[in-house]
C-alpha cells in the first residue's frame, strides 16, 4: 500500500456526506462512531497529492475530490450486481463464482462475495490475483474495460446486473457490516456455499446482524491472508491493460450535431428516448444513467448542461436517484477524453428498446438523420 492509503470515507449522517479523506487505518473507528449506518468509502485509494487537490480547489469552493484525474491504487476489483429480482442478481453472483472459483481456479482467499444488504451483490477479487498492480492514472479504465469483458461471461439473461457506472476514481463503495439505509439490512459476507446452497430470503435472513470477516480487516479492502497470482486473472488483466494505453494514445476524433433546442432534445437511439421518457425502476436506474448522460455528451451538451437534464430526468420521472449517485454518473460521463457510445448489442438499451428488429432500429436512425438534416437546411 505504501504512500497510497488515503480513501474519501462518506456517512449517511456526516456533514457533507463526503469528501473526508482519511488513512484507511481510521475507517474503522468512524464506521463505529456513526453506528454502522450507511457507511461508505472509496475502493481506489490515493497519495497525499489528493489534499493538494483539494486544498488547490478550496481557494474557489468547498473542498471535493471531484474531477481528481491523479494516479490510485487498488487493493480490490469490485463487481456490483444489482437487480429488482434478488433471485436474478444471486443466479448472476453463481455463475462468476463458478468462473472463478471453478473454471479459472483462482485463490480462494482471493475472492470475497457480500450481499448489499438490498438488492443485490458486491464480488470483490483480490487484485493480487491479477499480479503486481501498480499505482496509475489508468487503472479506473482498466478497471472499467476489465469488468465490461467480465460481464460478457455472464449468459445474456444475467449481463444486465452488472453495473457498469462504478468506473471513476471517486467512486464510493458501501463498507462491510453497515446498514443499507433503506432495507435496514447489513452488508454482510457470504460463504460461496452459502451462495449455491441459499436462497433469496435465507441471505437476507443472514444480513440481520453483522458477520464476522475471517480473510480481510473491518473495511474489506486490507487482506489479512496471503492470495495467489492466477494465471489466467494475470493474462486477462494485462491484455485489457495494453488495450487501454494503445486506445488512450490515439487521438480521438468525433463530431457533435448539437440540439438547437435543449428544451426538447430529440435522441437518435429509440430506447434511450423510452429512458428520457420513462420511470426506471431500482436495479435498472443508475444504468439508466450512465447512457442518458453518454447521451447527453455524444449530442453536444455540456457537462453542466448534461447535468442539469439527467436532474430532470430524475425529477420528472420519479426516479430517486440521490444526488451524489447523479453526480458520480456524470463524472463517468464526462471526465474522459472521450466519450462512450453503446451499442444495439448493449443489454440494457435492448431491454428498452420499443423497436421490434434490427431494421427498425436502421430505419429509426436513418428517419431521425434525415430529419435533422433537413432541420439544418437553409
């Protein structure tokens, strides 16, 4: 760990939620002190040249981690599965287990499974398991790429519980055996025979109290055992990492065709306009967000113009994304060099999609460019 050890530990009940930055030695202590009650930090840790950050920025404003683009460091690889069906989520939860733990036969010591203490789980992989990990300014996109060819191994039923927005460098994750503020539920460690033997209600039944943590300290994030590189962890991981600095060297060229309009912005893809449109249920919200705010960006908008519409979109819709998840989505979105565009083949926008075929969807496109070419003529 070294000089990286610093975390933004946030509460429920602490002033400004967030943006306290602590050695990852105090967490414990402040998780007692707020009671266990929605205690969150992030899984990157930092150097001290995060207080310069925050210290440069408070001359102008309160003091946030925010936009921080400096190097981290990960003790843990988090995959969050989430759904509405806690029955979907833990079928999704199996099949990475047995990837792991079965297919790739990595440490067991190296794999730690919590139930959120809601509606889904959060897998944490040793990142010894993928070798020698160091400090960079590029491991969130390794992170991010690496999780998104993750969920490709998952069957195409399941691929949508994967949460893909948990990709910036900021980005908190709930600590072990605090309360879900909304189930009243502790996240809480789970066996991998736990996982294939129990069913939804017995996990939750489970989450009642707090459990101890036999391989990591309280945060989860510091191992207490020694954990095995794994070959094919190890090969995985570095050529996804050479794929991100080939893709991170090349310029990237794209061109926007701004909404003359932003009170009404009229979207090439069908099933994001069903999104714009639409109220999203929990387990589909915050991957909701992330394509409308990638959107947002591929239309032109601003970051504080994307902003203020996907906060309209939450209003609107009565969706109930707090403003702290709205604002992480909108970093993901937008504090890259370059934007991200999904796919017909993306599962969520599938899910969405009101259109019956792949034509439909090229007729759809075609009629909106056409459309807004004709919008453009003199």
């Amino acid at each position: 760990m070294g000089r990286f050890h610093l975390v933004d530990f946030a509460a429920h009940y602490q002033k400004g939620f967030r943006n306290h930055i602590v050695s990852i030695a105090e967490v414990p202590r402040l998780v007692e002190a707020f009671g266990r009650y929605g205690c969150y930090a992030t899984y990157f840790f930092y150097s001290d040249e995060i207080l310069t950050y925050m210290s440069a920025r408070a001359a102008a404003s309160t003091p946030t981690i925010a936009g921080y683009e400096g190097k981290v460091w990960a003790s843990r690889f988090p995959i969050d599965l989430d759904h509405p069906d806690l029955q979907v989520a833990l079928e999704a939860a199996r099949s990475y287990i047995a990837l792991f733990l079965d297919r790739w036969e990595v440490d067991p010591n190296g794999i730690q499974i919590y139930f959120s203490g809601a509606k889904g789980f959060h897998l944490l992989l040793d990142t010894r398991l993928f070798g020698r990990i160091m400090p960079s300014r590029s491991l969130p996109l390794v992170f991010a790429a690496l999780r998104s060819r993750l969920a490709q191994e998952l069957p195409d039923h399941y691929r949508a519980t994967v949460d893909l927005t948990i990709k910036d460098r900021v980005r908190l994750l709930r600590l072990p055996n605090t309360v879900h503020e909304k189930s009243n539920l502790y996240k809480v460690i789970i066996f991998p025979e736990e996982l294939k033997e129990y069913g939804p209600e017995a996990i939750r039944k489970l989450a009642g109290h707090a459990r101890a943590l036999p391989l990591t300290d309280e945060t989860g994030l510091l191992s207490r055992v020694r954990v095995a590189e794994n070959a094919q962890a190890s090969r995985l991981f570095s050529r996804i990492r050479k794929q991100v600095r080939r893709l991170t060297r090349k310029p990237f060229r794209y061109r926007f065709r701004r909404p003359g309009d932003l009170g009404r912005i009229d979207f090439p893809c069908a099933a994001i306009e069903r999104m714009w449109e639409s109220h999203v249920e929990p387990g589909y919200r915050n991957n909701c967000a992330i394509r409308l705010a990638s959107a947002f960006r591929l239309l032109g908008l601003t970051e504080a113009e994307g902003r203020e519409k996907l906060f309209e979109w939450n209003a609107k819709n009565s969706v109930d994304l707090p403003y702290y998840e709205l604002e992480s989505v909108i970093r993901s979105a937008y504090h890259h060099r370059f934007p991200y565009r999904f796919s017909c083949q993306d599962e969520i926008l599938r899910h969405f999609c009101p259109l019956p075929d792949y034509q439909a969807c090229r007729h759809h496109v075609q009629s909106h460019a056409e459309e807004e070419g004709r919008g453009s003529s003199p």
